[in-house]
C-alpha cells in the first residue's frame, strides 16, 4: 500500500516593506553631472584659479622685503646697521621681527600663563605658585605680575630708524597702534602692580603664541611709508633668553592679498593645472574613444513585469 504524504500548506511569511532610509530612497537631490558639463567646471575653475595663483606667485616672488640678520651680535649691547630703500613704498611698511628656532609653543610656556590676571584680577600667592612652574619648583621668581613663562620671556629688543641725507640722520618714528587685533586688545586690562605695561601693542602681540619655532610678530607700523633713500636702525640687544636662536629684523608691506605666501600662490596654480588635465582626460574619454554601449546589460535590472513583455 503505498504511503500517503500529507502536505500542509503554511502561509507565507509576511514581509516588511523596506526601509527607505535604510535602502537610501529618501527624496534626496542627486544631480548626474554629464561629460561635457563635466568639462566645462573643470576648465571654468583651472581658469579661474590660474588667474588668481599666478599673479599671487609672481608678486610673492618678487616681494621686496628688508632682512637684517642680527644673530651675530651675541652680547654687544648696541649696534647700527645700514639698509636702502630703492623705490619709495606708499603702502604701509610694517616691522617685524623673526625669531627662528625660539619654541614658544613649548607645552611648559604655553601653560604657564593666567589670562584672568592679564584680564584685571587679583591672583593669590598659590595661584601665583600654579601659574608659574618655577616657583613649584623652589626657583625665585621677580615677577609675579603679570605672572608666568610666557610673559617673562617677552621679546625686549628694542628698533630706533632715521634717515640719511647727505650724511645727516633725521629720525624717523612708527606706530604701533593698529597691530593688534581687536579680541586681543580687550583681553588686557592693567591694573596695580603690574611689572610693566601689559596694554602695550608689542606685548600683546607676544602673547599669543606662535604655532612653529620660527616665527614673525609685529613689532610696528609705518603708516605713511618709506621714501626712496638710505636708512639706518640702531638695534639695541635687550633679549637674552636661555638658548640659541636666530633674530631677524623684518620691514614688509602687504599686497593685495596679504603678506608674501608662495605657498598659496603655488598651490593654486598646481591646482589649476590638475583641473585641465582632468578636462582633458574627460574630453578625450568622451569625444575620442568609442565605448560599446552594451558592455554594461548584464548589470542592468529587469523588473518582473519587463520580462513578461
């Protein structure tokens, strides 16, 4: 007798609809840039950043900069260097000086430094301890106000120029109002006791560290320029912190995008010509090389109901 099997029908295992945030079906923009369109950005921002990197190039090239390396001076107290001028500057010419090798970024320097007290507080003789490690330490500390590496170890030389003409030195003067930024400037307030003056431009400049060990900070400002001549700068070496490093006077000016960057000018113009050889790439993928068009069926999908038709 032959076996009966009995088949039970089970119903069918209701499935979710899916989910459309998860299957990335969300209304969503999505632009499908075509080949010529794509050449067209290409070309329109090479050329665009050709004509902003190359004149940015050239001018920082040829930026006339005043460097008067004064490194050598070791211990003398005072020295005059000479410097010309060869065409008459109507920007303003700004004073700088470069420390290289200085690391003002040390982890030790950057800590010991209370911005409340810069700010018009009144530290305690602990929070005096905990703003300056040396004290910790056991060392003696002259300067408690304001307190800390950073200030201690504030750049002091100091820059007096004149003007020759015929043998005769005029002096000439700079300012330091407007070398500042504005949120630096409201972060100093004076108050009692205070070992020097913690308003003044310089000072402010110095505390604010500088990322990498060598650096620039402004020192001051001719407003109305420099004219075509010879000029002198007695330097007065005030600054001997622990360590060798290199002092440079700088006097610059700023062009149309700033101070001197080859960098910039460099990358842009790099960047530009990346641009148009992927235009050109594009162009001739498109244009020159013929592709066949049913390379890619077998990736296309076919709903059900296509099949049936």
């Amino acid at each position: 007798m032959p076996e009966t099997i009995s088949v039970v029908d089970h119903p069918a295992p209701k499935t979710k609809p899916p989910n459309r945030l998860s299957q990335e079906l969300l209304p969503a923009l999505r632009p499908y840039c075509q080949s010529p369109m794509l050449i067209i950005v290409y070309i329109v921002l090479g050329v665009v950043l050709l004509a902003l990197g190359l004149p940015i190039l050239i001018q920082s090239l040829n930026y006339g900069e005043v460097l008067i390396d004064y490194t050598s001076m070791g211990s003398t107290p005072q020295k005059t260097e000479t410097f010309k001028i060869t065409k008459t500057i109507k920007k303003p010419v700004i004073i700088q000086y470069q420390l290289d090798g200085f690391m003002q970024n040390n982890r030790r320097i950057l800590t010991s430094v209370d911005w409340s007290q810069l700010a018009g507080s009144t530290l305690t003789e602990s929070e005096i301890k905990s703003c300056d490690p040396r004290i910790g330490e056991g060392g003696t500390v002259l300067v408690k106000n304001p307190c800390g590496l950073l200030a201690d170890l504030r750049f002091n030389d100091t820059f007096s120029f004149s003007k020759v003409d015929s043998g005769v030195s005029s002096p000439i003067t700079y300012s330091t109002n407007g070398i500042n930024w504005g949120s630096d400037k409201s972060m100093f307030k004076p108050q009692a006791g205070n070992a020097y003056d913690i308003t003044d431009p310089q000072f402010i400049n110095w505390m604010r560290p500088a990322a990498l060990p060598n650096f620039r900070k402004t020192y001051g400002v001719f407003p109305n320029g420099l004219t075509a001549g010879t000029y002198e700068v007695e330097i007065n070496n005030n600054y001997h912190p622990a360590g060798s490093f290199g002092r440079t006077l700088v006097l610059t000016y700023k062009a149309w995008f700033g101070a001197k960057n080859v960098a910039l000018g460099l990358i842009m113009v790099i960047s530009a010509a990346v641009l148009v050889l992927f235009a050109i790439f594009v162009a001739i993928d498109t244009f020159l090389i013929k592709h066949d068009s049913t390379q890619y069926v077998s990736y296309v999908y076919f709903d059900e109901t296509d099949k049936k038709d």
